[in-house]
C-alpha cells in the first residue's frame, strides 16, 4: 500500500473520496471542496439528491466513503453499523424557504395567512419528493394543512436542486417554489423571499459520518474534519448553514 504523500504517488492521479449526500449540502461541498482536494491529493466525488434516496442507495451497496444526511438517518444508520458512529459530526441547521422567479418583487410571508394568499396565486408550485426528500416531505404536509395539494399546480422533482432548476428554466412569472434554503441559493433564475412561516417553519440538521466499509477512512475523516473547521463558518453560513454545529 502506498500511503498519501509518498514519493510514488507525485506522478499519480487525486485520490478519490466518494460522497452520497441530501442536495443541502451540494453547495457547501461546492465552496469548501475544491481546497480539501488541493490539499489532500484527492478528488471528492459527490452525488446529490434527497435524503431518503441516497440512503437508499447506501443501504444497496452503493460504494461511498462519506454520508451527509439529516441527523435521523445518519442517526439510523450509525446504529445499524453502516456508518461509524464516532465519526458522526453536525454541520449546522438548514431552514426551508420559498422562493420565486427571479426578478419577481419579493413578498413578505409572516405566517400561515400570507403564505396561503401566495400559494393560492400561483401558477405552480415546485418542490422535492414528497416521500423522500426532508423538504418535500414537510412541505407536502404544509400544502393538505392549507388545503393548497390541488395536484394540477404542483410540480413535484426527485430533489430539490432541481425543482428549483426546472422552476428557473419554465421562468413563470407566477410559479412558487419551495424547498431547502441551501438549494434556492445555489440556482440561478430563483431567488429566496422568505422562509416557511410558524407554524410550518422546518429547521433541519445536517450530518456526516465516514462510511463504515469506506476503504478510505482517513481520507474520509479529514474530510469531515475540514466541512465542519470553525474557520470555515461563514463559508456554510453563505451556503446556507444558519446556525453553527454543536
């Protein structure tokens, strides 16, 4: 075994490491990824998507050397022995957010009542998998509470990232869209008017943990180490990581 670092490896491609992670994380991974690979040899290689599915994916057999998930499915698979448990370290909290075409003035949503008002002017709605991603789960919720699930307006997407892409690309001046705040900041075409109102406010933690049959488990480890260093807090706070682990 040739170790990092090592005189053998100077003519050698990046190490890779490979991630499985909720698409909160993906603009993170996009501000503080490039620095761990040039650091560390390496070359992170992050798949995307909601929570549920990417540990879906996990639990298949899919190689990974790193999970970012929210903290009850890290949780989960930290005591089924798929993740080491001594690894699991939080990154902060994401809140759920709405967001509109962009250029659109923006409105204000202080609660259930103005949020209602907007969801029923809208021509579509776009968000994530009402069965598998954090957002779409909860908001799916938020829309039978308000009587808002009228299925003709929703347009429902496999995550996140790209619900709020597909809303970009359609550029209907009257569509609403909702998701995770981390995935409306990183789409251009959308822009983030405001965050879910009490009472359907969703504040959601985002965890990692190295993968317990990773083969790079050191590589791994520092990964999560570098994510989650006190020095990169406002680098997750522009990512959208408002509150700082614990």
């Amino acid at each position: 075994m040739t170790l990092p670092g090592c005189a053998s490896r100077v003519n050698s491609g990046p190490e890779p490491i490979r991630l499985l992670s909720g698409g909160a994380a993906k603009g993170l991974l996009e501000r503080l990824g490039p620095a761990f690979d040039q650091a560390n040899h390496a070359r992170v290689e992050g798949e995307f998507g909601a929570v549920g599915a990417m540990r879906d994916k996990l639990l298949a057999g899919e190689d990974a050397d790193v999970m970012i998930l929210s903290k009850p499915l890290i949780d989960e698979l930290a005591q089924s022995g798929r993740v080491l448990a001594e690894t699991v370290t939080p990154l902060g909290q994401v809140k759920t957010g709405v967001c509109l075409v962009q250029g659109r003035p923006k409105v204000e949503i202080r609660d259930g009542q103005d949020l209602r008002k907007l969801l029923s002017t809208a021509s579509a709605i776009y968000f994530p998998d009402p069965k598998k991603a954090t957002a779409g789960i909860h908001f799916m919720k938020v829309l039978k509470a308000l009587g808002m699930d009228d299925a003709s307006r929703l347009r429902v997407y496999p995550d996140g990232a790209v619900a709020m892409a597909a809303m970009a690309r359609a550029r209907d001046p009257m569509a609403v869209g909702c998701t995770q705040i981390t995935e409306i900041l990183i789409t251009p075409g959308v822009e983030l008017t405001g965050l879910l109102p009490p009472p359907f406010e969703l504040s959601t933690t985002y965890v990692a943990a190295v993968v317990a049959a990773s083969r790079r488990k050191r590589l791994a480890r520092e990964l999560i180490a570098h994510l989650a260093d006190p020095k990169y807090a406002s680098q997750r706070q522009q990512a959208g990581f408002v509150q700082e682990p614990v």
